[in-house]
C-alpha cells in the first residue's frame, strides 16, 4: 500500500507545560506515542488487528536527541515514520519542528506487541503485523540503551491507579514524571540535550519497586528495579 509519513501540527497548551513553561517530558513523551499509533492504525494495523486479537503494543527503547522543548502557546509540528520491521521488533523514527521550520529534535524508539495473556513477545508470523519502512527526510538513528546509576538515593515505590493504561501497567511517559521529580533544580533549569530510555519489564498497579537515582555535573540517571530491572532513564544536559 501506498504509504505516507504521519504529521501533527499541534499548539502546546497550558496544561501541556511545567511552571517554567516548557513542555513536559511526560507530554512529550505521550505525543510520540500517540503519533505512532496513530500511524499505525492508518497504515492498517488498527485495534481489530492487534488489540482486539489480545496483542498490546509496547515499548522497549527511546532516545531523543534535542536542541530544545517547545514552549507555552508555540505552535509545532510532529512528523514520524516507521522502520523496517525487524523480528519482533517495530522501530520507528520522530522529527520535531517549530511552525517556523526550527528544529527541535529527533528521536527514535523501539516498539514490540505483547501477548495479553502471557505477557511475552509476539512475532509477525503469529500476529500478522508487518510494517515496511520508509524513508524519512531527516537524520535516523538506532535507539542505544541508557546506563543505570550505580549509586546515589534510593526509595521504594508503589504503582498508583493514575499512572496506569489500558495495556494493564505503568504507562511508559510516566516514568518521566518519576524522574523529574527527582531532578536537581540545578539540572532542571539548565537545557535538556538529549534523552535515553528503557523499558525492561512492565509493573501493575500496587506493585513497588526500589528507586534509585544519581546526578552529575551534566548527566542524571534514574533506575527501577524489582526482582529484575523495570526501566531505566538518562537525561543529558
């Protein structure tokens, strides 16, 4: 099939932005998710061909790479593209601009369908979901994995009712709320250059998982763990 690259155009709101007024990591972070989707449901990979079949997608890796967040009342636009479908994984490329043509950012993250009942991954050959690539006019890369802290403050955490979806766990972009919650105002006042997340395993609400966090002089890193990792997070500064 003939296939077109996703575009948003989209006005960052009041309730889009923190008190210095730039865009929420959180937000940020629920916008490329909501473009991917979007895109995929377009391309004929709707909800009739994975969630109502009892596939869920997720996401393993992302990585942003930024020159700096939209504001308060900027008017923006979102352009985003799949990559080649590789095994079990589904990898898909974002481009962030200004009205005006300003480059923002560039990301990528890496996606995969889960089976709802056995919590694994599901392969195209079982789900029948295969996207082709296409090729984006700006600059593409493979998510890498961040590095999780090694010290620093540690604190345990339980899973609220408002921080889950309707995969049935945490919600990805809210790993991001965790993090800068824990930020440095030293570090949260200073540009964000780049940011790398991943999500190892899922955990459901009620469940707790032990924190840990570190700063340095342009670097934050953010872990959770239970019996094994369930993410980690690295801000650059």
């Amino acid at each position: 099939m003939s296939m077109e690259a996703y575009r948003l155009a989209y006005k960052i709101l009041s309730s889009d932005v923190d008190l210095e007024r730039r865009l929420r990591l959180s937000r940020l972070f629920t916008l490329l998710q909501e473009a991917a989707i979007a895109h995929t449901e377009a391309l004929g990979f709707g909800r009739d061909k994975t969630l109502d079949r009892g596939f869920l997608w997720v996401v393993a890796l992302q990585q942003l790479k930024l020159n700096r967040l939209p504001e308060y009342d900027e008017r923006v636009i979102l352009d985003s593209v799949p990559g080649q479908t590789m095994h079990t994984i589904y990898p898909r490329y974002y481009r962030l601009r200004s009205a005006e043509g300003e480059p923002l950012l560039t990301g990528a993250s890496i996606w995969t369908l889960m089976d709802q009942q056995s919590r694994t991954m599901a392969a195209p050959e079982r789900t029948g979901v295969r996207i082709d690539g296409m090729a984006a006019d700006w600059e593409c890369f493979f998510p890498k994995a961040p590095k999780a802290p090694s010290e620093g403050e540690t604190e345990q955490w339980t899973v609220p009712f408002s921080v889950t979806d309707l995969n049935g766990h945490m919600n990805n972009a809210r790993y991001l709320d965790l993090a800068v919650d824990r930020l440095p105002a030293a570090l949260r006042l200073r540009p964000l250059r780049g940011i790398q997340a991943e999500y190892a395993a899922e955990i459901r609400l009620g469940e707790s998982m032990e924190l840990r966090w570190q700063a340095e002089k342009d670097l934050f890193r953010i872990s959770g763990c239970r019996e094994r990792r369930v993410f980690r997070l690295s801000f650059e500064y």
